[in-house]
C-alpha cells in the first residue's frame, strides 16, 4: 500500500471521529480488510500530523496512546482527494463501458 493511499485510509476512519493507532487500524481493517503495517499506519500518523491535518485530541496525554481528530483542514483534503478519485473511477467506468 501507498503512503497516500494510508494516509487517505487514516483520514476516512478519523472523519467519523477521534480514534487512536489500534483502533484507527481496527478501523482500517473493517472498511478495507486488511492492516496496515505499524511503519506504514504510524508514518501516515506522523506526516498527517506534521501537514497539520490531523492532531491530538484534547485531553489526550498519554503518548504512547494518542487519540487523534481530524482538523479543518484534513476534512477539506480528503473532501478533494475523494471528489477526484470520484471523477477518475467515473471515467473509468465509461471507458470501460456496460459489464
């Protein structure tokens, strides 16, 4: 898996509300039906976090179990990112025509 597509996948999940790493990655598991690795699940963690589209919740801290929201901003990007993902499957489809 791509380090977007597992930055997308953290933003879905945290789009329902604030989750930490275990349960972002139950999560994950549930809408996909697979894992992400612990490099993969804590490095989109941490670039999410570092692009300022995720962030702690307030009154987590414990660090080693961080819940984590989703901000403003990492709603707006995965609001872009899904209506362009959208648009490519729907070209697609066409292209592809009746199954």
């Amino acid at each position: 898996m791509h380090s977007n597509d597992a930055q997308m996948l953290v933003l879905t999940v945290l789009a329902e509300g604030p989750l930490h790493g275990y349960a972002i990655n139950a999560a994950i598991e549930e809408l996909t039906g697979r894992k992400l690795g612990p490099g993969s699940l804590y490095g989109a963690l941490s670039r999410l976090e570092a692009r300022e589209l995720i962030r702690p919740s307030d009154g987590a801290s414990d660090a080693r179990h961080r819940t984590m929201c989703i901000t403003d901003a990492g709603r707006a990007s995965l609001r872009a990112e899904l209506e362009q993902m959208a648009r490519v499957s729907q070209a697609g489809l066409r292209a592809l025509g009746p199954a």
